[in-house]
C-alpha cells in the first residue's frame, strides 16, 4: 500500500441473511481525494460505506484505512473480529455523517460537537470548546452553539454533525446520504460546506445523488449496482460519456 | 350490632398523630424510597444484561424477571425474610441492620431487599421500553465518533431514555408507595401494622382503616406533585419542532409501559 492510501478495501463480501448486498466491492481512495458513490437503492452503495467503519461487519474480503485493518485482526491467517475498545479506536480516525443527522437531541449544538473529542479523547474542555466553536463558524453556525437540535432546520442540523464529525480530526469522511433527508432550498447550504471540506483536502467518500456536488468537488465518482462497482471515472466522463448501459439508464434517471 | 362511626378516633389519627404514628409514617417513606432506588438499581442492570452479547447474562436477565414478576410479593417478602438464612446457612439478615444514620430491624431490611427485588424485575421492563424508544441512529453517532457501546449508553442512550422512563418509574412509586404495606405481615411497624395495633386494642378497624387510608392518600398526592414537577423539568428543554421529548413520552406512558405489564 502507499503512503498515500487512506482507504483501500478489497474484494468485499457482505451479505444479510441469504441476500448478498455486496458481491466483491474493491476500492482504493488516496488523501485528499474525494469519491462520489452513486447507484440505484438497493445497490449497496451504503452498506459499503457503512463497512468502512464497521457499522456492518463484512463476511468476506478486508478493509483497511489508513493501513490498519478495519474491525477485524489476522490470527493464523483467518479474519476475527477485533475487540469493541479497539474498533472504537479506530472510529475516532473515520468521520461520519448520517442521512438523518443523528443528533443527539439532548444536548445542545455545541455540546455535540464538544461531546467525543472529551469523552473519548480526553481533550480539555477549554480547548474542546475553542476547537467546536472554530467548527461551528466553519459551517457558517457560530450564532447557534447554544440552540438544542429540536430548534434546528434539517439543513443546520446537518452542518453541525459535519462539525461534530470533524471535531474528531479524523483522517477520512463517510457521507451517508447527507442530503436527502433535506428539503431541496436547504441542500445547498449543506453541499455547500461539503465542497469547501473537499477543497481545503479532506479524503471524502459521499454516498449522493447529487451529481452537481459530483461536478463541483468530486475527483472520482463511483457506479455501484447490484452489490458490484459498475463504473468508475472522472466526473466529466459520467457526464459525457458512460460506458455501461446501466449507468446511462441510472444518469437519465437522476439528471 | 350496630356500631356507630367513631368520628373522633378519625380526628385524632389525623389531626393529632402519635409519636408512634410519625415514626411508622417516617418508615413507609424510607422504605419505599431505599426499595425503589435499589429497584432502579436492578432493573436498569438486569435490562443491560437482557442486551449482551453473553448468553448467561441475557438468561440470567430473564430468570429473574419470570420468577420475580410471576410469583406473589407477599410470597416473596416471607421467603426473604424468613428463608434466606436457612438457605444460605448464615445469617445475611440480622435482627438489626446499622445504616449509620439511624438502624432498622432486620425485617424492615429484608422487607426492603424484597420490595426492592421485585420492583427491579417491572423496572427492567420499563428501562427496556425507554432504550428501545431511542432511535438506533443515536448509538450508531456515538460509535461513529469512537465511543464504545457503554460509554454510548451512558451518555448518549441513557439520558435519553431517562426521560422516557421517568413517568413510569413515578407510578411505580406510587405503587410501592402502598405496597410497603404488606410489610406489616413480616413485623414490620409502618403504617398499616400501625393501624393494626390500634384496632386491636380498639375493636374499631374502620376507623383506623380510613385513618391509614388518608394517609396513604397524602403520601400519594404529595409524590403526584413532585412527580409532575420532575416531569416539567425535563420537558423544558425541548421546545424544537421535532417529535418533542414530551409527546414520546406520553406516547409511550400510555402504550408500551402498559402493555409490558
């Protein structure tokens, strides 16, 4: 693996119960690059990203990030599943933002961002707070940091998870989604963010539909159908010229 | 035999109580309230063992449910108090029991461990319906940013779930409120054997009856207040526009809390 590789998943298998949602994904994301995963529901596109943390368990196949194996160890060349202190470890390198925000409803916006980097961190609070402020104003929400989820727009609740993600300082995002659970005037503000992150070098998998925000800040988008990568290529090339018939299909339908 | 209605026995139980009296009133409320903490204690732990991985756990979880919750209190509080020392063979329930602050008989002990024994086993219930009421996303946020499941659930699931759990663990203090009433069966000098020993010397059951009744009664109201108190509190922070804290609540205060019971 190079140095450069941040995420690299290879031959991955999972399946639920008879039905095999991934059949063999493999993908390498290098730093700072961000990957659009498109695909029709159903095509696996967020159980793989949701195996890169380990929210699924894989039943075949590795994932490693930044060079460590994700959820699993070796031991006399079979996979067994790691211990839960270390899988948590390694999610404090691996961000990740939710369809449906996933707030905690019962703590304020600065609270949630502050909450992880103290509890798991042990960051001082002075300083998780100086830190969660910094974030809040990134995501253009510096006037809310006392206001409880509940009071919040779909739009400004998924900011704050964007910054409660990156209060971790991890060294790879996970978008599940992120937009559509939006209503669409305030998907913007959301994308918006997004592609500034992208910009300043953050590595991104973005699990979208959003095929301006593939236009705008994606390096590589990613076809998936079926539980397999259908497609990989620039964005310009899924806009010109797809090669598969099932992209083209997918494309009409979403443009 | 027509007896009439002793209204001023009624008076003076309740105008001007013993010594006696204000020490059994004293008792029922320390009781409930040392049977209802530890209660909470084990249902909340029996309702986290009912979740792990391990399957002793989990059977030891409902073992304890099915026995405690499917056997009478009174049974209970006797095989406690009498049969736990001829079991165990020495004496875990001594004639008095030494709390520092003040000492209590060793059948109110074991009056308390068995009250609190058999809330744990509805409490468990009741914790389990206010987990299952917090949405999955919420534990998966937390292990997303690096929290182990624990460390989710004390922080994130739990006080969530408190909320949820709060109106019906109120009731259930209500209940056992009254319930420390079958003590009086095991010795114990509450209120009810109170009223006992008064009507035994009296002939008079009714009077001292209601008498014992009004009290229960104050108690009750009394707990009623402080109750929806605790429950505006912690209403009051959210306000949002999201499904509140409170119409969850009383959502699940009148389905499910009732249903598993």
């Amino acid at each position: 693996m190079t140095g450069n590789t941040v995420m690299r998943a290879t031959d991955v298998h999972k399946r639920f119960g008879r039905l095999e949602v991934l059949k063999g994904v493999s993908m390498e994301v290098e730093r700072g690059e961000t990957v659009c995963v498109i695909g029709p529901s159903g095509s696996g596109k967020t159980t793989f990203i949701r195996c890169i943390n380990h929210l699924e368990k894989i039943d075949g196949g590795r994932i490693e990030v930044n060079g460590h194996l994700i959820g699993y160890r070796e031991h006399r060349g079979k996979l067994v599943e790691d211990s839960e202190r270390s899988i948590a470890r390694q999610r404090t390198q691996i961000g990740m933002v939710f369809q449906r925000f996933n707030l905690f409803p019962h703590k304020t916006a600065i609270e949630n961002v502050v909450e992880a980097p103290m509890r798991v961190l042990g960051t001082k609070k002075g300083e998780a707070l100086a830190d969660a402020e910094r974030l809040l104003a990134r995501v253009g929400l510096a006037d809310k940091h006392g206001t409880y989820p509940g009071k919040l727009s779909g739009g400004q609740q998924q900011r704050v998870a964007i910054a409660r993600a990156l209060a971790m300082q991890p060294a790879l995002m996970l978008f599940d989604e992120p937009t559509s659970a939006l209503d669409p005037e305030v998907t913007g503000e959301v994308l918006t963010v997004m592609e500034e992150l992208a910009h300043d070098g953050m590595t991104m998998i973005v699990v979208t539909h959003e095929m301006g925000f593939a236009r705008e800040a994606a390096d590589r988008v990613v076809m998936m159908d079926g539980g397999v990568i259908v497609e990989e290529g620039t964005p310009e090339h899924f806009f010109t010229d797809p090669e598969h018939e099932r992209t083209r299909q997918f494309l009409s339908k979403i443009l | 035999m027509l007896a009439a209605f002793d209204w001023h026995i009624l008076w003076q139980r309740i105008f001007h109580p013993d010594h006696a009296f204000a020490l059994a009133l004293w008792r029922t409320v320390y009781i409930a309230v040392v049977a209802q903490i530890l209660g909470v204690a084990l249902g909340l732990l029996a309702a986290l063992m009912r979740m792990s991985r391990l399957v002793v756990l989990r059977a030891l979880s409902n073992t304890y449910t099915l026995v405690f919750r499917g056997t009478p209190v009174i049974v209970q509080i006797f095989y406690i108090y009498l049969g736990v020392n001829l079991l165990l063979g020495f004496t875990l329930i001594p004639n008095n029991v030494n709390f520092g602050l003040f000492t209590v008989s060793g059948a109110a002990f074991a009056g308390m461990l068995a009250l609190g024994i058999n809330e744990g086993a509805y409490m468990r219930e009741i914790v389990r319906a206010g987990i299952d009421s917090i949405d999955r996303g919420q534990m998966e946020a937390a292990k997303s940013l690096g929290m182990t499941t624990g460390l989710g659930m004390r922080r994130i699931v739990l006080p969530q779930a408190a909320r949820v759990i709060v109106p019906p663990l109120g009731n259930e203090f209500n209940n056992m409120l009254k319930t420390t009433s079958l003590l009086a069966f095991i010795g114990v000098t509450e209120l009810f054997q109170d009223a006992e020993i008064h009507y035994s010397q009296t002939f008079k059951p009714v009077e001292y009856f209601t008498a014992v009744a009004f009290w229960y009664l104050v108690l009750t109201s009394v707990w009623s207040l402080i109750q929806a108190r605790i429950e505006r509190r912690l209403g009051a922070s959210d306000l949002g526009d999201e499904p509140s804290m409170r119409q969850r609540i009383v959502e699940n205060w009148t389905s499910r809390a009732w249903l598993t019971r």
